[in-house]
C-alpha cells in the first residue's frame, strides 16, 4: 500500500475510534441532570466579572436581575477597569428594571501574576462571602439567563450532589462566519472534553464552560478558587480541574435557554476569540503544537484529500477510505448542527472549519512566540498557563 492509502486507512482508523470510543462527544443530549426542587432553596450570589460590557449588558443583566429565585439572592457586577460606562450602565439597568439587589463594584488593577478576570473574580467572591451563600453563580457578562436558569441551576446541584454544575450557553449563530466557525467551536470542545467522562466521579476529564457555572461555596474554599488558578488563561477549564482535584463532584452539559448575546460578525473577531487561547490549550508545548497540527491534517483533512485523490487517479481504495472517514466525521457534526439549528449541508464544511482552526492554533504560537502573549479586553498576558502547577 501507498502512503497515501495507508494515511487514508489511518485517517478512516481514528473516525471510527472517536465514533464509538470518545465518550459518543458528538451527542448532543446531555442537558441538565433530572432535578427536584429542594424543601429548602439555599442562598446564591452571582458575581459577573465585567469589562467594557456596555454593549452587552441591556440584553444579559435584566435576565440575571429578573430571575425568579425562591431563596435568597442577589448580584455582583465587578467593573474590571471599563472605559464605556460598564459600572454606571449596570447601575441604571438596575434603577430602570429593578428585580434582585444589584452592588457594583471595582477591585482596581490585578497585581502581578493575576489574570484581570480572574482578579475581579476574586474580588466578586470576596464581596458575596460577606453575605454567607450556599453557592456561587460565575457567569460573563454577555450571557443571557432565562427566568428559571438559577432556579434549575441550583435544583439539580442539589439533587445530584455536584459541587459544580455548568451549562455550554448556546453562542451567538446569525452571521456567515458565526454558523461557519461557532458550532464547530463547541463540537470541538466536546471532542476534547467529553461531558459524560465530565461527571463520572474518578475520572480525569474535567471541564467547565465559563459563562454559566454554579459552584458550591465551601468547594471554591477546598479548591481555594480563584487564587489556585490566578494564571489561568483557560480559567473555566482550570476552575474545574480544581474543583475536581480536590474531591469535587462536577457537571457540564449543553444549555437549553442560557444564551451567549455577544455577536462575531467577522472572521477576525472570531479569530482573536479562538487564537487567544489556543496555545495555552497545548501550555505553550512546541512538541503538543506540532501532533495537534499533524492530528488535524490526518482526522480532518486527509478524508477529502484521499476521497478526491482516489477518484482522480483511479484508486478506488483510497477514495474509499477517504469517502467513508469523511461520512462518519460529517454524520458526527450533524447533531451539532441541529442543536445550532443549521441546515445539515453544512456538515461537509467541517474540514474547511478544521483547517481554519488549524490556522488559528499556529497564529496562537505565533503570536506567543512574538512576546505578544494572550489577549483579553486590552490586557496581555504572556506567561504561561501554569494554574494547575500552582494548585
């Protein structure tokens, strides 16, 4: 056999494998754990980290101010350094559609070591733990809560014993290359982190989706969250690694009506959102680097190539394998998809979307390389992730 039929059979080889042997990451019906509403609702504080957010915070606050709690609750806004009015905005937001108590509030510039999220993290905690909560909701700034999220939220910690129950917010899908690029995002993510190993007590999959967690108090204080992951790029993927490593029992499953309002109308926006932290994902490892690109010329690339280069050149073999692994990767996508609700054509784009998530993972080193490091909201950071070695 040729190189290209072997790479081929290869190719076909692993889509088979991630088929039946990657935790079936590409199901889509893994929503909240059955739930039943507890005799007694426990208190929450909901700390939203926020910078330059004004143009989000009409569409998101109102839902978290509005949310239909039995027990006690109430809301931190840490203005992280905003320059748009962010903090005032919330204030009025507040005044004009009442709801839950609202306190903004600023922890000034982070010191070193600290990302700036994570220290207006830290300072949203340390504001909530005055008032003694059972649990603390994280949620970003441009995340949309239907009336009942916190409600259903807390009910199926209880009922489940989880320290820490997440929800992947549905992201925003309405430009060319937001249904192009985001529910790929996701569908990778699961790929990497499927949710069922997530749950299962013992294993070594950890993950949470950053937008939407709730964490109970005392497991922050066990995992000393924020602080052990102060470094963290990735920080909702470090924060659950940290809840899990010190006993905690976790949950992140896809949401239903918790909705990300942030729109990527550009390639380039979704590119900076993506090559932001890609090469933190590899903890900045040339050697990890290098089998992620070869990993996704082979899974992704290879399939059409060998399909196309059978065809042409009468190989039926090669044309065979190629056909079939890019059969399996495009039925695997489909859910996705539907969640998304996308048209199914789009399926057979996923090698396109791949290599383009290729090129945003060498950008990512690329630019780590330069000394430029990792952006957020006009902050860089160019040291490495190194949360989980400070734990």
């Amino acid at each position: 056999m040729s190189a290209v039929a072997w790479t081929a059979v290869g190719s076909l080889a692993a889509w088979l494998w991630l088929l039946l042997g990657q935790g079936f990451f590409w199901r889509t019906d893994l929503r909240l754990p059955p739930l039943r509403e507890p005799d007694d609702w426990p208190s929450v504080c909901v700390v939203v980290p926020a910078r330059d957010e004004a143009a989000v915070l009409p569409e998101s606050l109102p839902s978290l101010l509005a949310q239909d709690y039995p027990g006690r609750a109430e809301v931190f806004l840490v203005d992280d350094g905003s320059s748009d009015g962010t903090g005032e905005l919330a204030r009025e937001l507040a005044r004009t559609h009442g709801g839950l108590p609202l306190t903004v509030d600023s922890p000034g510039e982070p010191p070193a070591g600290w990302t700036g999220k994570l220290w207006a993290v830290r300072h949203g905690i340390g504001l909530a733990r005055a008032r003694g909560p059972e649990y603390l909701l994280l949620t970003d700034a441009d995340i949309a809560h239907a009336p009942d999220s916190l409600r259903t939220l807390v009910a199926a910690a209880r009922t489940g014993g989880f320290d820490l129950v997440s929800q992947m917010a549905r992201l925003r899908v309405e430009s060319v290359w937001e249904r192009l690029v985001v529910p790929a995002f996701v569908y990778f993510f699961a790929q990497l982190y499927p949710f069922r190993w997530i749950a299962v007590k013992g294993s070594r999959t950890a993950a949470a989706a950053g937008g939407c967690v709730l964490l109970r108090a005392d497991a922050a204080e066990r995992a000393r969250i924020p602080d052990a992951i102060r470094h963290a790029v990735i920080d909702d993927v470090a924060l659950a690694r940290a809840v899990k490593g010190s006993g905690g029992h976790i949950w992140l499953g896809l949401a239903e009506r918790v909705d990300s309002v942030r729109p990527y109308p550009r390639l380039h926006d979704l590119w900076r959102m993506v090559s932001r932290s890609a090469y933190a994902q590899l903890r900045h490892n040339p050697l990890l680097l290098l089998g992620t690109v070869l990993g996704l010329a082979v899974v992704y690339l290879v399939p059409p190539v060998a399909l196309f280069t059978g065809l042409f050149s009468g190989h039926t073999g090669i044309a065979a394998a190629g056909g079939l692994a890019w059969l399996v990767m495009t039925a695997t996508y489909l859910p996705m998809l539907r969640y998304y609700r996308q048209p199914v054509w789009l399926a057979a784009s996923l090698p396109v979307t791949a290599f383009l998530y290729l090129l945003m993972t060498v950008d990512s080193a690329v630019q780590h390389y330069r000394g430029r490091g990792a952006a957020w909201k006009g902050r860089t950071y160019a040291r490495p992730d190194t949360a989980l070695d400070e734990r």
